[in-house]
C-alpha cells in the first residue's frame, strides 16, 4: 500500500503541471467541466495536453526537422552577391517602371478632374495599384541584405 501511495504521490506533479480537462457529472445530473477532477462527480476526461517541453532543458539542440541533403546544391558566396545584385537591379527597374505608371495614373486622373465619379473610379483604382506596388517594391528593397 505505501508503494502504491509514493507512486501516486511522484505522478501527482505531473497531473497538476499537464493540462487535464474533465467533463463531470454529479447526481442530480448537472454537468461541469473543469481542469480538476472532482472526487464525488463521475469524471471523464475530454483533452488531455502535455507541458510543452523545456526549451533546452539541458539537452543537445533537436536537429532540423527537414535536414538539408548531402548532395543538395551549394552556392558560393560570390555567386550568391551576384544573384543578390541581379535581384536589386531587376527590383529597382520594376520600382521605376511603377512610379512612371502611378505618375501616368496621377495625370490621367488630373485631366479627367469634372467627369461624372464612375468615370474616375477606375482610374483612382488604378492609381492605387501603382500605389501599392511602389510600396510593396520599396519594402522588398528594404529587406534585402
């Protein structure tokens, strides 16, 4: 009996740290649901979750879930500045290519200024998109290294 009772007792911190939820039901039919199990209630267990695991808790770092190949394709350094380079020029060309299209919209919204408001929608929506792509290319500049 004290075997059973110490081995209750070294799992009973391991209840209390996991995250248990029950569905009790007492007598009368009233029903609760709660994360402790009531001792005069019939109980059944609706989840059950874990603790999540410590984040190093002394233990060598977990390795990648997708570990990259052996014969997977490497890319030296000088080739990898080209490519970077490569995509900063096409980036900065695609970003002057929007602003010549979004000032074209601005004009073309200008000179439609006392048309009836049908008539401008398409072209403020158009203006917009320029508008949004010169932001989108701007933060995409930004983000490279």
């Amino acid at each position: 009996m004290k075997k059973v009772f110490f081995a209750i007792s070294l799992l009973l911190p391991l209840t209390v740290a996991a995250s248990t939820l029950y569905k009790c039901t007492d007598d009368s039919g009233v029903v609760l649901y709660t994360n402790q199990k009531a001792s005069k209630k019939a109980c059944t267990v609706l989840s059950r979750q874990s603790p999540p695991p410590s984040p190093n808790g002394g233990a060598k770092p977990r390795p990648a879930a997708t570990p990259t190949p052996g014969d997977f394709p490497r890319v030296s350094g000088n080739e990898q500045k080209a490519r970077d380079n490569d995509r900063r020029a096409i980036l900065d060309k695609e970003l002057a290519n929007e602003l010549q299209n979004a000032e074209k919209a601005r004009k073309a919204l200008s000179d439609a200024g006392s048309q009836p408001p049908e008539k401008l929608q398409p072209l403020r929506d158009t203006l917009a998109l320029h508008e949004r792509n010169v932001e989108s290319l701007k933060k995409e500049l930004g983000n490279l290294r």
